[in-house]
C-alpha cells in the first residue's frame, strides 16, 4: 500500500510568528478548508478543492489575499523544503 506524501506548510504573518502545518494533502485541505471558502466566496476562480500540493499552495495564498484585501499586516504561504535525514550506521 502506498503511503501518502507529508508535506509542511509555512504561514507566516508579517509582523508576527510564523505557524507550520504538517500533513498529506486531504489533512491539509481540510485544515485551511474555511481559508479556502472564503477565498472562493469573493473570488470564484479559487479553487477550494486542488489536486495537488503546488495548485493547494497558490490557491492558499490567493484566498489569503482575498481575505487580507484591505489589511496592512499580510499573510505569506510557502511550502518547506524537504530535508534529507543522513543515514546512520550502527555498530554493533
């Protein structure tokens, strides 16, 4: 059985902390689910059910926009590059 992908979103606010998010796509669909109807109730051409992590990070981040139109303090979305876990060797 294949295991689903893991992969971590970066919300950053300007002026504040920033927030990861970890998980599959489904987890993370459903995390930002309220973001993304909001982005798609002012703008239509969101997309509120992407199919891939790439079309889920830009429409985050449109919806984000859409959302934060008329504020100062805005919200950036990225993706977290994944790093490679050096492989260990035991001795035995």
């Amino acid at each position: 059985m294949k295991t689903p992908k893991t992969y971590t979103v970066i919300v950053a606010r300007s002026g504040k902390n920033s927030r990861e998010v970890t998980g599959d796509l489904p987890y993370l669909l459903g995390y930002f689910r309220y973001t993304l109807e909001i982005g798609n109730s002012y703008n239509k051409k969101i997309n509120r059910y992407p199919k891939t992590i790439g079309s889920f990070i830009s429409n985050l981040q449109k919806s984000y926009e859409e959302k934060e139109a008329c504020c100062y303090d805005r919200t950036d979305v990225s993706l977290k590059s994944a790093t490679q876990i050096p492989e260990t060797t035991a001795t035995v």
